[in-house]
C-alpha cells in the first residue's frame, strides 16, 4: 500500500502538468472558434482554486505545491466553463 501511495505522489506532478496542458490546448482552440461571443471567468476561477488549494493542500499535509497547481487547473476548468454576461453598454465601449 505504500508503494501504491508513493507511486501517486511521483506521478500526480505529471498528470497534474498533462491536465492542464489539455485544458489550454481545448481553450485556445475555443478561442480561434469564437471572435467576440464575450468573455469567461477563467482568470477569477483561477485565483478562487489557488486559494482552495492552498487551503486543502496544507490541510491534507505539507502538499501546498500541489494544492495550489491542481486548484489552478480546477479553477481553470470551472471559470472557462461559466461566460460573463455583457452588457449593451459594455459593447458599445469595447467598438470605440
């Protein structure tokens, strides 16, 4: 069993890395499709999971690092997920 538990703390930095290599890449093509659809809460998702992450990962035992990159990614995936609502006003300031 410990081996299992040591085998996951070696390999979690890694997925950690291809997940988030995996949302960018799905981001940005996203971003190619759509000109001026509005923007998304991906950097407020951001800050909010590093936060979490830091928090859960100190009190899971000293995984701050971790914490802090899988809350990342988390607040990444969520934030691009949910669109900002844009005012007509909002609009018309961006076309000046």
């Amino acid at each position: 069993m410990e081996n299992l538990l040591d085998f996951f703390r070696g390999a979690l930095p890694w997925i950690t890395v291809g997940l988030a290599l995996a949302v960018l890449c799905a981001r940005s093509a996203k971003k190619k499709k759509e000109e001026e659809s509005g923007e998304d809460y991906g950097t407020e998702g951001m800050c909010i999971g590093m936060c979490l992450g830091t928090a859960i990962g100190t009190s899971l035992g000293n995984y701050t690092g971790i914490g802090i990159s899988l809350g990342m990614l988390m607040g990444l995936a969520v934030g691009s997920c949910i669109k900002k609502a844009a005012d007509s006003e909002d609009r018309d300031e961006k076309k000046k």
